[in-house]
C-alpha cells in the first residue's frame, strides 16, 4: 500500500524518498479519484534499486480544498515535465515552478480544459486559445533559428528555437507533444484486452517495450503469473527490438554527418532485421505477440534457426561498421566531445537508458529490475564516461555485443523450457499494478489502474524518451548548429513515445 | 577507409525486385467465408471498425483496418475443422480516389518517363510509417530507381504523403503544409490512421483522417504499410499526376 499524505508534506515526502538523489524519480502522475470521494491525486513513484522495485506515494487533493502544492522541480530537477503535464491534465497547480507554459496542449485547446478529468468526455471537441512563448535569449548580435514542426527529412514532428550566437548554439528551446493523441484518455473503459492494439500503437519502435510493461502492470493488478515459456519468448522479443532499433541507430547517425557507405550498410542490416520480425511476429514491428496473461504465439525451432542466422550476418555487419567508425577519422572528429551530457546532469534528470550510461550513470533496468528472465542472462550494464555522441555510438555497440550472447542463450533456455503452454487466461478484477520494461531507449514505466468491472480506469504511460528529452537541450549548448542532427540521432528519442 | 572498401566491394549490389508477397505469418488482407453468426462475432471485435457485414458477406474497409488479426483469431474460435477467415501473406494494394481504377502489378512494370516529388507529413503517427518510409531510401528499396525523390520543402514537393491521424496539435501545420504546395498536386494518406483515422478512437486531441482536412487522392492500408506497399502507392501517385498535368 502506498503511503498517503496531504499536499503540504508533498516536498518533506519527496526528498526523503529520493535519499539524496540515491532514488531516481520515475514518474509523477495525476490520477482523477472523485468518483470513489477522494478527489484529485497525485502519485509518486521512487525507483530503490537496492530492492529491485518502486516505491512511492499518493498526493491526496480534497474535492472542495485548493488545487495547489509546493513544486518540487527545485530539488528534484527531473519532476519538470511531470508537474506541467499534471497541471495540463488535471489542472493541479505546482506553486514556484520555473516554466508554467503548457506541455502537452497547444494553442488551440481553452485554459481551463483539463482531460484526463473524469468529466471531461473522451471526444470533447472543445476550442479556445492559449498562450505558448517559446523562449529566446536576447543580446546584442544573437538571433534565432526556428526549426520545424514539419521537418527537412523523414522525421517526427517537433519545433525547435535555436538562439544563436554566431554558429554556436547558445540555447534551444523545445516545444513537443505535437503528436498527442489522447491515448491514455481513449483506453479508459476499455478492458486491457480491448486496449491492447492501442498499447501497441503508442510507438513504432518501442512496440514491445510499451506493449510488455503494460502487460505486467496489467497481470500485477490481477496477480497473474505468466508462464516460463511466455517470459523467455518476451525476452527475446524485447532483445530482437533492441537489436532491431540499436542497429537502426548506429546506422542512422553516420547520417548526421553524410557518412554514406555506413548508413547504407546500416539500412541493410536493419532492412535483414525487420523481414526476421515479420517473419516472427507476422509484422516488421513485433506487434501482436505479447498478450495479457503470456503471449500469443510460439516461437518455433525453425523461427530459432532463422534468427541464429540473421544474428550471425548482422554480427558481422555490426562489426564491420565499428571498424568503419574506428578508422574514419574524419569522423571521429566530429562525434568525439560534441553534445556532452555530464555524469551529474543525467543523474539530476534521472536519464534513462542509452543517455544515461554514456554518462557513466549505470542505469539498466534489465538489472535494476527483476523481470522476463534476465536474472539467469548474467549481464551487466555496458557503460561509457564522456558523455558525447562517440559514448552513445559505442555504448550501443557494446550493448548489441551483449545482445547477441543473450539471443543465443534465449533460444537454449527456450529449447530446454519443457513447458509449452503459452498463456494463461485473464480474468480482470479491481486492482492496480505497474510494469517496466528496458526499451532500446532506456527504461519504460507503465501504471495500471483497473476498476470494479475489470476496465482500464487510469493507464499512465511514461517512456524512457521522456526521461531523456530535457537532457537534449542540455546537451547542444556550445555546439555548433550543424552538430545538432548529429547530437539529436545519437539520443534517438521518440516524439510518439512522450506525445501520446 | 579500408573496412569501407571492403565492404563496398564484397555486399554488391542489394537492390531488390519490388515483391508483395510476405512471410507465412505475415497478416496482410482477409479471404475466406464463415456464416453470419461468426462473421457477426468477427465484426464484433475489430478494434477499428473496418469490418461490416450483410447476411453472409462481409467486406472489410482497408483505409481503417489495422492488420491486427482479431477477426481471423474470432473466426478461429468458433469455427473448427473449416477453413474461415484467413489472411493472405501479401501487401494489400493502394485505394484510389477515382473509384473504378485498379492498380495493378503492371504499374511497377512500367517505370520510366515520369517523376515524383514527395513531402513527408508526420501528422500525428506512433512513427512506424514513418520508419518503413525511411527504409524506401535504404539499398534494398532504393526508392530513386522510380524517380521518386523525398524533398525538404512542401513547396518543392508534387505531393505531400501523410501519416498518422491528424491530431490538433498538427491540424494547422498539415492546413498549411497543403497550401505551399504548388499546383497540379496531390495528397496521399499512408497507412491506417491517415487514410481510416480510427485506430485510436476519437478523442479530444484528435481530428481524424487526413481527408478531413485536406483532400485526399489516394490511400496507402497497412499499419504500417511496407515499404513494398508504399512504393506501390507512389507509383500510381506517379501515374495520376501524370494524368493531372495532361
């Protein structure tokens, strides 16, 4: 049971929970409990990674009391976003905030809309305006570069606002969630079931990792074990779509700098890789598989043979790629001390994933967490101290190294798994649970709440891109501009992820 | 520098004939009959609403469907011993605005003599099509063979392609985007939210399907299409802009 407390102990709670900072925050979420007579809350959630798990608590806002509470961004830099996207949503004010602009809606949408209200309907068409300043710095010679939404290639949409001085970028300022879609709002009433394919679409490249966290905050509402079988084939699952993002990506960030024979070697090997995901999921995107209760279809030992082979050929692509990034000078110059991200800022943020250990910040929740069947997969986090686009290059091809070992021995334990039963059946009941799961990007935390029929009440959603995106601006200071494509691949942050 | 060598010299060439024939899981259009009671059930648990039926017929409206293989799965459960729904491992083809007009097979035949320019429009999707749209510029499609370039601006573009379900965060940017464009253009929705707009529902961040708010010319199914079946769409894009410039 989470403790509860009133909003003035909100910041006494935070900073004893956070311990210093040793307890990363991991997410921060409004919840509308009215209905049952609570009212308005605000939930909290700790990693304590010494006890593999969460923990946290509930802000509890009384229905006829003031919607205000101390922010708590001053002493845990990373709740930002948090506390803006509360505020957007519920309409729950953080008192001594530094940046009360809008996150989540834009222009269009009235000031006091609040969606994730219960008495708001789903489909409430509701038009006004509201004020979104994109901030500059000024001085004398400085001026702005505004960038997007709509982009110059085939990417997702976001605005950026550079302030320039000379080439040098002396601040940037972005504005997102372009892409909100009211997901958690569409999948309330629906049972997990029904929601599912919805789940699966918050996020193209992070299918799984969205799909298997929702699954386990679902099964650990309804306290559901899923069977060794379904674990192993998750795993695989949730290491076929690292594999699949992480090659993409050492593939695509050669072409922030026009380094052309290694993205075309890059498509290829990733084109292999999404034709082995069809060819096990019936998709390129590993959509379908994982199920509430297990998964839905077996991986055969002809699938096994099929991936043992394409393992090895991207292996050896993968290898050929470091030597090609080891030998180009050139290069190297260009990736080596651009777009640091200190061992403290990641910390401070909480960063997740890739980000994180290229700062020397272990964090993998592969590890930090007990889930799937990585306890037997003995690994460790692969971790980098620079902090620049080089360390977030070889951090991913230290961790598709390691990948690879944990396929081969994913296919061995699947082969050894005697059990065959590949679900087992759901019956949804009243409870609450969340789930994490390691994306390609780092790590994603998922809550569930359910309600007396068995339907989705509240689902949060929080990415291991949402995490990582304050880190961004961070990192570009000081850089020059035509840096900034190649310091933003080697983040490779999803917009669908955090937008919603 | 000699690793490249290398390997330019050892992987060859890697371009691939255009074939829509998947893999034997692959979940591409449905085929096969059930009676009315299970297509009723099958009806039942389309999470998009793409599949309607009439006595003992069905037909399934391809601009929403999302491929997720939930009727085929109902149908199973209820029929046993007989064949039912089934997928067909293969890419289902484009849907033209000028009803009537099939494409066929024949327009990857013919490849010459016309270009296309295309502008990329993000308009709210979970960037799976937009990832199969980066693969068509990878070796393996190598899109350029067609004539189909990917351009920065709307206003160099013929046709803008857009994907996802226009959310209202994006609705003016595509309004606008449509406006730069440069007359005689075209529109094509990619992919189920843009062409069907129903895989999420309609909620309050969200507009719908592209052709509410610009006018579409043709519709690209598959969530996401593959690359294969989104080159399918370019090239009869191809063909109805050269039709538009006669």
């Amino acid at each position: 049971m989470m403790t509860t407390i009133m909003p003035e102990a909100i910041l006494m709670a935070a900073e004893k929970m956070s311990a210093g900072g040793k307890h990363p925050l991991t997410a921060m979420f409004g919840r509308d409990e009215t209905a049952n007579g609570v009212g308005y809350v605000i939930y909290c959630f700790f990693e304590i990674p010494e006890n593999k798990t969460v923990d946290g608590f509930k802000v509890v806002f009384n229905s006829n009391g003031s919607l205000e509470y101390d922010s708590i961004t001053h002493i845990i830099p990373a709740a930002a976003w948090y506390e803006r996207e509360i505020k957007d949503m519920f309409g729950l004010v953080p008192k001594g905030h530094p940046d009360l602009r809008p996150l989540v809606l834009h222009e269009t949408f009235p000031e006091d809309f609040f969606p994730l209200r219960k008495n708001v309907k789903v489909n409430a068409k509701v038009r006004g305006e509201r004020q979104f300043k994109v901030r500059t710095a000024k001085g004398e010679g400085l001026f702005e570069v505004p960038v997007g939404p709509i982009h110059a290639g085939i990417i997702e949409p976001g605005h950026f606002r550079f302030s320039q001085a000379g080439e040098a970028m002396l601040q940037l300022d972005a504005k997102l969630f372009y892409t909100h879609r009211g997901i958690e709002k569409t999948v309330e009433g629906k049972t997990p079931y029904e929601a599912l394919p919805i789940v699966e679409r918050i996020c193209g490249a992070c299918s799984v990792s969205n799909t298997w966290s929702f699954c386990q905050a679902v099964e650990k509402a309804v306290s559901v074990k899923v069977t060794r079988r379904a674990e192993i084939i998750r795993t695989l699952l949730m290491e076929l779509e690292r594999i699949t993002n992480h090659v993409g990506d050492i593939g695509n960030i050669p072409a922030g700098v026009g380094f052309n024979p290694a993205i075309s070697l890059g498509g290829r090997l990733k084109e292999k890789l999404m034709r082995l995901n069809e060819s096990v999921a019936g998709n390129r995107f590993l959509r379908g598989m994982i199920i509430p209760g297990g998964v839905s279809m077996d991986i055969t030992p002809e699938l096994c043979e099929l991936i043992h082979q394409v393992m090895d050929e991207v292996a050896d692509g993968v290898e050929d790629m470091s030597t090609m990034f080891h030998e180009q000078e050139n290069f190297q110059n260009r990736i080596q001390t651009t777009g640091i991200v200190r061992s403290q800022t990641a910390i401070d943020l909480a960063m997740v994933g890739v980000g994180a250990r290229a700062s020397g910040y272990s964090h993998d929740s592969r590890c930090d967490f007990s889930y799937g069947v990585y306890d037997e997969l003995d690994f460790k986090p692969y971790t980098k101290t620079m902090g620049d686009v080089a360390a977030r290059l070889l951090v991913r091809i230290g961790e598709l190294s390691a990948s690879f070992e944990m396929v081969d021995k994913l296919i061995e334990l699947l082969n050894d798994c005697g059990e065959q039963e590949l679900s087992v059946a759901m019956e949804y009941i009243e409870g609450s649970g969340w789930g994490i799961s390691e994306s390609a990007r780092g790590s994603n935390f998922q809550y569930v709440a359910l309600d007396g029929d068995g339907r989705i009440d509240r689902l949060f959603v929080r990415s291991a891109s949402y995490a990582n995106w304050p880190a961004l601006p961070i990192a570009v200071q000081g850089d020059i501009i035509p840096d900034f494509p190649l310091i933003n691949k080697s983040f490779e942050l999803c917009y669908a992820c955090i937008d919603r | 520098m000699f690793k490249v060598l290398e390997r330019i010299f050892k992987d060859k060439l890697a371009t691939e004939k255009i074939s829509l024939a998947g893999s034997d899981r692959y979940r591409g259009p449905i085929e096969g009959s059930a009676d009315g009671d299970v297509l009723k059930a099958c009806a039942a648990v389309c999470p998009v609403k793409a599949f309607a039926v009439s006595g003992e017929d069905y037909t399934i409206d391809y601009k929403k469907c999302i491929f997720c293989g939930r009727c085929v799965e109902a149908c199973a459960n209820k029929v046993i011993n007989e064949s039912g729904l089934q997928h067909k491992h293969e890419d289902a083809l484009p849907v033209l605005l000028e009803s009537g007009q099939e494409v066929l097979q024949d327009v990857l035949k013919e490849k010459l003599g016309r270009s296309l320019h295309v502008r990329h429009l993000d308009a709210g999707s979970c960037n799976a099509c937009d990832f199969e749209m980066g693969a068509m510029s990878n070796p393996v499609y190598d899109l350029h063979r067609y004539g189909v370039h990917f351009v920065a601006s709307p206003r160099h573009a013929d046709m803008l392609m857009v994907t996802g379900v226009v959310t209202r965060n994006l609705e003016q940017a595509l309004k606008m985007s449509y406006e730069a464009l440069p007359e005689p253009k075209l529109v094509m929705a990619c992919g189920a939210c843009a062409a069907g707009g129903e895989t999420y529902g309609d909620t309050y961040a969200v507009v719908g399907a592209a052709d509410k708010v610009v006018p579409v010319d043709l519709y690209v199914p598959g969530c996401p299409p593959r690359p294969t079946a989104m080159i399918m769409g370019l090239l009869a894009a191809a063909d109805m802009l050269k039709e538009k410039m006669k």
